[in-house]
C-alpha cells in the first residue's frame, strides 16, 4: 500500500530516538517515518501498533502524528477555521494536528475582499497540489447541499444565521446554523460579504425543494420608518427647510437621499401623518 499525507493508518513502532520514535508497516515495504515527540499523545513501546495521521513536515518528509485529525482522505469534508491569512498566496486552516492545512488562492480568487478572515470558517476537502504535497479544497454545490436539510415552509419571516461558503453572479449561498441552504441576493445585502462571513438575515421565501431566500434588508414598512429619520435629519441640518417635496423630480431624489421616488413619497406621507413636517410653495419644512 502506497502511504500519502492525508491517510490515517495502522503503523508498527519500529524503534525509539531521542527526538521521537520511526514507525512501519507489519510487511516492513515502506521506509521508516517519524512520529516526532511532540506528536506522541500517548504512551507507545516499540513493537506496539498504533494508529498515525500521516502529513509533510516542513521539510516535505512523510511524518506522522497522534494527532486526531478533523479531516482525512477518508473523510468527506467538515468546516475548517483560519488561522492566518497569507495575502499573497492563500490562507491558512486548522485540522485539529500542529502542522496547519493550506487553502490557495487559485480556490479562494483574486479578489482579497472575498477571502475569510481569521477565526471564520470555510467547508474544506483534502486534496493535493501539482507536486503532491497536502492541501484544502474548498467546496461547493452539491458536496454541501448533500449535508443540508429542508427548511420547513414555518420559518418564512423568521431570522436566521448562517455562513457565506461560495458565491453566483447575483448573490451568495450561506449554510445556516440549521443546516438549511439559504440564497442571499446581492440586492438584498445591508453589508459586504465574503467567504465565512457570519450573518443574520430573513427569511423570505420558502421553496418546494427546502431551500431558502433570504434578505438582510428591513421590511418594507421598516424602510419606510427609515427613509423617513433620513429626511427629517436632512431636514434638521438644513434648519427645518429644503426645497424637495413628493412632486420632485426622482433623479434629484435620487442623488439628494439615495432612494426612489416612491420610497421618498411614503417616507413623506409618514412624516405628514405623524405631524412633524409641512409643505409650502414647492418647500418642504419642519413643524415647530
């Protein structure tokens, strides 16, 4: 049997170093490989097996550790947390064993911003590069959904917190604390978004499949009541006056209080409603 870094295997202690012990298999076909002290979690005596999770050492030697990983070639995949983050290359993650696990940028883009922030985690798979030594592959899709479960049609409405693992054109998949699928709209976003970003959203819609849409944006009454503060500081700034009523123009609108002109009309209605505003002449103005 061919032993790689990522296999979790039955080793024979061999003999005992003073920096750690060499181990082999029962038909003695490989070559010795390190189980360096500071990776014996356990008492050992040469002559006992033992099971190892092999990896490379950091002069790229086949080595081996009793250290649990989170992660082997057997295993599916599983959320890994960054540990660091080498701008130019990629980020580093932690599988439960010293030597750290490398996602590249040729998975993660270009584009840093998207990129995971320490402490965030991101669903992995191991894999190998083009010279065969260990790394992440971050996944996607189906390898996901495949772990999922479907969303009741009860939580329409409902907050839900989940994390960003990959991206569309128009939006984001998070995988929520529920293990539901969830699609986040870009039009619906209140913040910037990136690999294992954590957030909280709403859900609006529920599919036949129990997969979600969901939005960071306030309801629609919400927004009002927020265009509305909006206005009323615009307002307040200007010493209780401005020149824009809900007959002007929408590009002025617009570019004066980045919303619609329908949203500035029924932020104003509410405003009129509630006593704290009046017009005149073309001019909008605070009520003492």
């Amino acid at each position: 049997m061919e032993l790689k870094p990522g296999m979790i295997v039955q080793l024979t202690v061999e003999r005992k170093a003073d920096f750690g012990y060499f181990l082999t298999d029962n038909n003695k076909e490989i070559e010795d490989i390190l189980l360096h002290n500071r990776q014996v979690t356990e008492a050992i005596e040469v002559g006992q097996s033992i099971e190892v999770f092999l990896f490379h050492d950091h002069h790229g030697r086949l080595s081996a550790t009793m250290e649990e990983p989170i992660i082997s070639l057997d295993s599916n995949f599983d959320w890994l947390e960054v540990v660091s983050v080498n701008e130019k290359d990629g980020v580093f993650l932690y599988n439960g064993i010293s030597r750290d696990l490398f996602l590249s940028m040729d998975d993660l883009g270009s584009d840093r911003s998207l990129w995971p922030k320490v402490g965030e985690k991101v669903p992995v798979s191991l894999t190998f590069d083009k010279k065969g030594r260990l790394m992440g592959r971050l996944l996607r899709g189906t390898p996901v959904e495949e772990t999922a479960s479907e969303a009741p049609k009860t939580i329409l409405n409902s907050e839900i917190t989940g994390t960003v693992y990959s991206f569309s054109e128009k939006g984001a998949f998070v995988f929520t604390e529920q293990s539901y699928i969830a699609f986040l709209h870009f039009n619906e976003t209140s913040e910037e978004l990136h690999l294992g970003k954590v957030l909280t959203a709403r859900v609006t819609f529920v599919r036949d499949d129990g997969k979600i849409n969901i939005s960071m944006q306030p309801k629609a009454h919400e927004r009002r009541h927020d265009d509305a503060d909006t206005i009323f500081d615009f307002l307040l700034k200007r010493d209780g006056g401005m020149p824009y009523t809900d007959k002007s123009d929408p590009i002025i609108i617009k570019q004066k209080f980045n919303m619609s002109k329908g949203s500035f009309k029924r932020a104003l209605g509410k405003l009129l409603k509630e006593g704290k505003i009046y017009q005149k002449d073309g001019w909008t103005f605070k009520k003492e």
